[in-house]
C-alpha cells in the first residue's frame, strides 16, 4: 500500500486505533531475527494476524527500514505505508522515537488516532483476544497505557551480587524471609504496549504514570535475544499448542 499525501485542504481525518508494528532489519545477534523461521513461519507474521484478527484496529501498520520485511508484511496483510527514516533505524532508536515518527506521518497527512498499539515483531504469543482485552481495558479506565507483565520467576529480593569475588546478598534483611512472604515483583513482558495518543504526544512515553497490568504466565513470555531464548520460546508455543507434552 502507497500512502498517498492529501492537500493542506483536506480534512482531518478521525480513526479509532492504530497498531504499529516495530521491525528494524539490522539484528546482530540473531539475523534477520524479524522475518526469521519461528515453528514453520516468519516471527513476525504472528504480530501481524493477530492485530489482523482482533476486532479493534481501524489501521494496522509496520514501521521498517528493510525492503524485505516490508514485502512479507504487505503479503501478509499490513500496511507499509512508508519506510522509516535513516535516524529511526539505528541501535540508538528508542521505540518511544520509532512511534512519534510514524504518528507525527499520519498527523501530517490528515489522520488521527485516539489510541495506538506498538506491538513488536518478536512475540509470537500475542494474540487476538489478548489485544482486544488491552484495548477494552484502557477504553474502559481513565489510563494511559495498558501492557502485559509476568512475575519474576525467582524472588528478586533474595539477588546475589558479587562484591570484591564474594557472593554475597544484595538485601539481607530478605535471608530468612520466607518466599511466599515477599512481595510479587513483576517485570514487562516485552509484547506490546496499549497507548493513548494524546497522553504519549504530550509526554514522549508509552508507558504513562497511570497504567494497567495484564498478568501473563511464565509460559506465554519469552525475551529472545539469542538462538538459545528462541529455542526455548520455540519449545513454550509448542507446549501451548499442545504439540508436545
């Protein structure tokens, strides 16, 4: 799809949601990782049907630098309705900045959303249902963001840190405490980000100061940062599927 640029007379144009797929082309550590072979298709493909199949996008777009991203992204059903720029596209990017380009695009051309949705293309455990929760959620509370989350599969308060080649622990007070007494402490699961626009133009940040958990289980996230994190994340989507016991 060719975005095509409306006169200044145009009018503005309203759309509900929008959802923004990131994917850079320049992986290092795992090749190509965006459109790589994730259990019998491209990893990315799983962000794109599922913000396809949910019920609550008016726009689902994928924001690349690579022209081969783009072509498995348009055969796949999204918009790729511009490429993103040369200063978007490095290691120092932030995706806060990668979002901001691509609104700031549709802005200029006439269009308007009231909320996003940045999804990244390495989380083949989105799916449909759990976007369409997300959305629900902040249409329903005044909030800024609504994300999903998973606990910490070991108590952070128990952390051992090495000091001077000791092992020793980082909060001591926590030594005896027993582990069902300490407080869950949960971290993003580095899936997606439901947003309003308004809120994150004003302040720059997805993640606003009122924000919504989804609580995921350990098995439905998985950072993959090297072939190993792919390799289990491979294993847990089989398990899910029930394609092994």
């Amino acid at each position: 799809m060719v975005f095509q640029n409306k006169t200044k007379e145009s009018t503005i144009m309203i759309m509900k949601n929008i959802a923004i797929i990131t994917a850079r082309g320049g992986s290092k550590r795992i090749p190509k990782k965006n459109i790589k072979n994730f259990c019998g298709k491209p990893i990315i493909l799983y962000s794109i049907e599922a913000a396809l199949e949910s019920s609550v996008f008016d726009e689902v777009m994928v924001s690349t630098d690579d022209k081969e991203i783009a072509e498995i992204s348009l055969r796949a059903g999204a918009n790729v309705p511009f490429f993103r720029s040369e200063e978007n596209s490095n290691d120092h990017a932030t995706t806060s900045d990668v979002i901001k380009e691509v609104l700031d695009i549709y802005i200029k051309d006439n269009i308007k959303f009231d909320y996003g949705c940045c999804i990244y293309p390495t989380a083949p455990f989105i799916t449909a249902e759990k976007l369409d929760k997300a959305m629900t959620m902040i249409e329903e509370h005044d909030v800024d963001t609504v994300f999903p989350i998973v606990a910490y599969s070991f108590p952070p308060q128990r952390a051992i840190i090495i000091q001077n080649g000791v092992a020793k622990f980082q909060f001591p007070e926590n030594l005896n405490v027993r582990s069902q007494d300490l407080r869950p402490v949960y971290h993003d699961s580095g899936q997606f980000y439901v947003f309003n626009i308004n809120s994150f133009l004003k302040t720059g940040t997805i993640i606003g100061k009122k924000a919504l958990p989804m609580i995921m289980s350990d098995l439905e996230v998985q950072d993959i940062d090297n072939l190993e994190d792919w390799e289990i994340a491979e294993m847990k989507y089989r398990v899910i599927k029930g394609w092994i016991n």
